[in-house]
C-alpha cells in the first residue's frame, strides 16, 4: 500500500512532537557517560568556538539520567531547554490529540446522519 502524502498534510502539532519527543527519546536511550566526548556542533568544527548549544546534547542525556549537576557542567541552559522540550511535546501531544478527536466525532456524525 502505497501512502502519498505532501508536506502541507503533516500538521504542526505532529511534526513539533516529533522532534521534541525524538530529541527526549534519544537522550533516554543514549548511555550516560558514553557521549561525554561527542563534538556534535557544526558550528565548533567550523569554528573552533563553541555556540550557545554546545554540549545540549550530553546535557539532555545526563539530564535524563537524573545528573543535573553533570547537566549543567556540559550546558548551564540545558535544564530551561529541556523544560521546554518537555512542555512542547506535552502541548502538541495534546493538540495532536484534540484533533484526532475532532475528525472521530465528524466521523461519527457522518456515519449517524448517513
């Protein structure tokens, strides 16, 4: 079965919660302690300077390990910004849903009224 589908079809909310949801997921399934010495930065290799997001990564994996001391060493901002992945993938999860809802109950209505 083949699915077409464009990208005005995918919503916000889904795409946002994928990407957060994804982010949360990977520093969940990362070993803490064993992506200490990941350079993942673009920015670094280019530049030799760190960016403002320098270190997020190891930071959301030891945040999601329970190290926040760790956390804060790789990245002082981490815990704001998983904080924010948190309540944007709560928040669009719950719109994602709210949707889903809606189209069920025109669904339903149609089928009813039909």
């Amino acid at each position: 079965i083949a699915i077409n589908m464009k990208w005005s079809q995918v919503n916000s909310a889904s795409l946002k919660a994928a990407i957060t949801g994804g982010a949360l997921l990977v520093s969940a399934v990362l070993p803490h302690g064993g992506v200490d010495g990941l350079k993942l930065c673009p920015w670094f290799h280019l530049s030799g300077h760190q960016c403002p997001f320098c270190g997020m990564t190891r930071a959301f994996v030891a945040i999601t390990h329970f190290d926040l001391s760790a956390a804060i060493d790789f990245n002082p901002g981490s815990p704001l910004i998983y904080g924010a992945f948190i309540y944007i993938f709560e928040h669009q999860y719950l719109l994602f849903e709210g949707e889903k809802m809606t189209l069920n109950h025109q669904i339903e209505n149609c089928i009813s009224v039909g």
